[in-house]
C-alpha cells in the first residue's frame, strides 16, 4: 500500500523516550486520520513504515 502523506493528519506518536533522543528508536505513530478518516491497522502499520521523519515528528512532540 502506497501512502500519500498529504492524506495524513492529525498524528499522535507513542513511544518517546527521552532517554533515547534524539534517535527515539522506538517511537511510532499510534493514530491519525488519513484521507479523513481514523487510520485504519493496515493503513497505520504502511504509514509507520513508509515514513521518513517519525524521528522529527516524536521530537516536535515533546516541545508542543
């Protein structure tokens, strides 16, 4: 499944160590809406996978 991450909102990540920055190896997205709807099991574990900046996005939310 190709995931086109304009479709992607509303991102909550789990995981964050803070021990772990900034690599935050074990953070991962645990819901978000795609294509405007709540993600679906298949959808999130293509998105988790798929995704370049889950390093970025576990920082970002731990200053927000």
């Amino acid at each position: 499944m190709k995931i086109d991450f304009n479709q992607v909102q509303d991102i909550e990540i789990d995981g964050v160590d803070t021990k772990d920055y900034p690599d935050f190896c074990d953070a991962f997205i645990a819901r978000c809406d795609y294509k405007g709807k709540e993600a679906t099991e298949e959808e999130l574990d293509a998105i988790n996978e798929q995704c370049d900046n889950i390093h970025e996005l576990a920082y970002e939310s731990l200053i927000d």
